[in-house]
C-alpha cells in the first residue's frame, strides 16, 4: 500500500474556485506531477516501493522524473 498526501493540486475546479492565492501558490502541486507520481508508484517494484506515505514531490525527486504535459 503506498499513498500520496496530494495537498492543493491545481486542478480546473480548484482554479475555478480561485482556491490558489498569493499566500498559498508556492505550495500548490501540478496536476503533471499528481500524475506522473501516482503512475511510478503504480508501476513501480512493489518489493522496493511498499508501505510509502509520500508527497508528488518527493516522488518526482526520489526517482529523479521529469513529469510530461498532459494531453490536452
């Protein structure tokens, strides 16, 4: 079982509800990296990656990934 403690993502109902301010946009995480996180977790070895409670970002860094744009 891994999880990741996804925060405030800049999703387009977030954006919609101007839920990212000067105060918080900083800490918000890209829609990309929620994505490419989730899927190297899901793919990854389950004998190295198990038990993790994690953010995107630690992930992207652990693993050294370079999220991709998402398809539009």
């Amino acid at each position: 079982m891994n999880a990741i403690s996804p925060g405030l993502v800049a999703t387009p109902g977030v954006v919609f509800h101007h839920l990212i301010t000067e105060a918080n946009k900083s800490r918000v995480t890209p829609v990309e990296h929620m994505a490419e996180a989730c899927l190297r977790l899901v793919y990854g070895d389950p004998a190295a990656l198990s038990g993790r409670i994690t953010y995107a970002a630690d992930v992207i860094k652990d693993f050294s990934l370079q999220p991709s744009a998402l398809l539009a």
